[in-house]
C-alpha cells in the first residue's frame, strides 16, 4: 500500500483506500491484493501523445519556413531595374569646341634700315592712329650714302647740261659742212646717254631718300601697340635673318576667332551661323560671333575644318592671342535620341540596351551609337521614344530575362549644361 500510495501521490490523485489509510483509520471491508497501475499507461499514452503532437509541430513549422525561404530566394533571384524613356531632341543641339581669338589686323613692325634707335614713342597697350610716328632711328650711314648720291646726281646734270650743248654746236656745224655727220650725230649720242645717266643717278637718290623715310617707324593703321622688342639704343641690322620685330600694332575693334571643327559638322557650317565664345578670364559671360568663312579644306592630319567666326569688340574686352570655348547652336535632329551613358552594354554583338517588353521581361536591342556627351550617349538607330529602357543594367542580364521595375521614371532628364572650359 505505500508503493500505491506514493505512486498515487505522484499522479496528484489519492485512490480512496489510501485516503483513509494515511488518515490512520481503516476501512472496513474484506482485503483486496496488488492491482494494475492504469494511470500509469494513461500517463505514457498522454506523453507520446504529446512527444508525437510536438514532433508533428515541428516538422510543419520547418516545412512552412523552407517554403517562405524558397520564395524569398527565387524573389531575390529576380533582378530589380528602373527604366526610362529615351530623351528627344530639343530644337538645337549644342556643340562646344575650343577656338582661338585673334585680332582683325595685325602688323609686325620691322626696321628696314640699319642703324641705331634715337627714340621710341609708343609703348605696349598704347593706342595709336595710322601714321603715329611709334620710333626713330638714326642712320648714319644711310645718310652718308645719300650725299653721295646727290652729289654724283649734280655731277650727272653737269655733264648732260654739257653734252647737250656740245650737241647743238655740232649739229649747227653741220649745215656748213665744217663737221662729219658721223661726228654731229656722235655728240647727239653722248648728250642722250648723259640725261640717261641723270635719270639713274635721280633714281638713286630716290631710292635712299625712299629708304630714310623708314628712319620713322610708323603705325600702319588705327590699333593697340601689342609688342615692344626694342630699345634706346639698340642697334639694328636691317635685313637680318635673325631681325624680330620692333613694335607689333593690332587693329581690335572686331576679332576673328578660329575655331577647328570635325568632319562630321562640316556640312552644318553655314555662313551667318551664330555661336557664342565664353573665355576664362569671364567666368559667367558670353560674346555673341558669326561665323564668316570655312577653309573649305579638311586638314588631313586632324581631319577638321577651319572655321573663321567674327566677334565685335566695341568694349574691348576680347584680346589677340586669347583662347575660349565657342558653343554653336546646330539644329537638332529629332531622330536622334539619348539615353544614361550608364544604359549602354558592349557585348560581341555591338552595343545594346536592355528593353522592358511584355510581361516585364527584357529585350535586348542592337543600337547605333552617335555622339558621347559625358554622362548622356546619342542612339541614332535601333529604338523608338516609346520604349522603356533600363537605365543602368546589370552585366548579366539577358534577353527575355524576368525583371522587377523599381519605377518608371518617363522621360530622360537632360543632363545640365557643362561648365565653361
């Protein structure tokens, strides 16, 4: 009876019998031998009832999170792309080149005499109108060259004056026969020869007056003393290889640009075509110019043309020998549209963009790539403004691949304008 009563205690359930037995009093009644424990087998089959109720738990509970697991990896298989409308042309396309500003006129100065600088007048930025006297030099030598010469100019005028007299004696000699023909028309010889001699000899003499006149450097029209390469002093060698310029003088009232521009827009160089010039020294401004004339060659080293462009220069703020960027405004083609340079794939077809079709999946399409504007590329063929073109696709994307759009962002933005070079 205490096995069964402490069995029965562990149960929490105390039979009757037991009951009054702990209670020291016994109950009446004939006595019964050892029974089988039927709350024991009740207790196995509530614990493998339980064992199998959580092992079943379990199993459903991994099973669900393989499956929720399972989905998640083929939803992240999935790649995920925003796509975009290409960009159309606006109604001009800009075209930025560098160009070089250069003067309307400009004139070096050379020395053609020899000698010394007596003076100079003019210095750099001065400006001077035409025949301003810039600098003097002294010539001694030239001007010894020159009394000599009209001294033999003197000599020369003596003796035509006397042939030419000799000659009328000997041809009024001639009537009375106190002379030879031969001898009369000998002396109307030597008198012609000696008024040709005077005529050489006046030449000369022209010419080394002509030549001390340049003793005078002078400015050959209305500008700005650009250059000063001389001196007080200094000496000069006239005809000189080696000779630089004394003065350079420039005429700015209007400047020419040069602008070298490809092949590929030589048939958009119209004459009257406008473009503006921005310079460094300018930040934030502009000067409008037109272009004037083309080369009409292509230069086959750099396979350009040279354009000329004019500029005016009232304010005088555009100097010779300046660089700048020159924007021309082309007229656009509306054929040509433009996509992120980040939407272009290389594969060994050729260039492509990854497409969204039918039930987002991709199409891949063989394009034609036109001009690199930086972060924008121009496709001149191979899709239309209604396709929606993933913006920066993943290397291994391929054709008809499922996609996840992450948004559609319509249009291309423009990309905004590329500062001043």
């Amino acid at each position: 009876m205490p096995d069964d009563a402490a069995l029965a205690h562990q149960e929490g359930k105390i039979p009757e019998e037991l009951q009054h037995v702990s209670a020291g009093s016994h109950a009446p009644g004939p006595h019964h031998g050892p029974r089988t424990p039927r709350h024991l087998k009740l207790l196995g089959i509530v614990v493998a009832i339980a064992a199998v109720s959580s092992a079943a738990y379990g199993i459903v509970e991994r099973s669900n999170a393989d499956r929720e697991l399972a989905q998640w990896t083929d939803q992240q298989a999935v790649p995920t792309v925003a796509v975009a409308h290409p960009r159309t042309g606006g109604a001009t396309r800009p075209l930025n080149l560098p160009g070089d500003v250069e003067a309307f006129y400009e004139a070096p100065i050379y020395a053609r005499v020899s000698g010394y600088v007596h003076a100079w007048f003019q210095d750099i930025g001065a400006h001077v109108k035409a025949g301003q006297v810039l600098a003097v030099i002294d010539t001694p030598d030239l001007d010894q060259q020159l009394m000599q010469a009209e001294a033999d100019l003197a000599t020369a005028r003596a003796n035509a004056a006397l042939a030419d007299l000799t000659s009328k004696r000997w041809h009024a000699l001639l009537a009375s026969n106190s002379v030879s023909q031969q001898s009369a028309d000998e002396k109307a010889g030597s008198a012609q020869a000696m008024r040709a001699t005077v005529a050489a000899q006046q030449a000369h003499v022209d010419q080394l007056r002509a030549l001390k006149g340049f003793a005078q450097l002078t400015a050959p029209f209305d500008g700005v003393v650009t250059a000063r390469n001389t001196d007080v002093g200094a000496l000069i060698n006239a005809g000189s290889s080696a000779a630089q310029p004394l003065f350079k003088v420039a005429d700015v009232h209007a400047m020419r640009i040069y602008v070298r521009v490809p092949q590929v827009y030589a048939g958009e160089l119209a004459k009257g075509l406008r473009a503006t010039l921005m310079q460094p020294q300018y930040p934030g401004r502009s000067f409008p110019a037109v272009l004037a004339t083309t080369s009409q060659s292509v230069a086959a080293d750099s396979r350009t043309v040279l354009a000329e462009l004019m500029a005016n220069n009232d304010s005088a703020n555009l100097w010779p020998g300046t660089y700048g960027e020159v924007r021309f405004d082309l007229p656009a083609d509306q054929a040509v549209l433009r996509v992120p340079a980040s939407a272009l794939i290389f594969r060994a077809p050729g260039p492509q963009l990854a497409t969204l079709g039918t039930d987002n999946k991709l199409l891949m399409k063989s394009v034609t790539v036109g001009r690199n504007l930086g972060d924008q590329i121009e496709i001149t063929s191979g899709i239309s403004a209604s396709d929606w073109v993933v913006t920066s696709p993943l290397d291994t994307l391929e054709d008809h691949e499922e996609v996840k759009v992450e948004g559609r962002l319509g249009e291309m933005k423009p990309s905004p304008p590329s500062p001043p070079s």
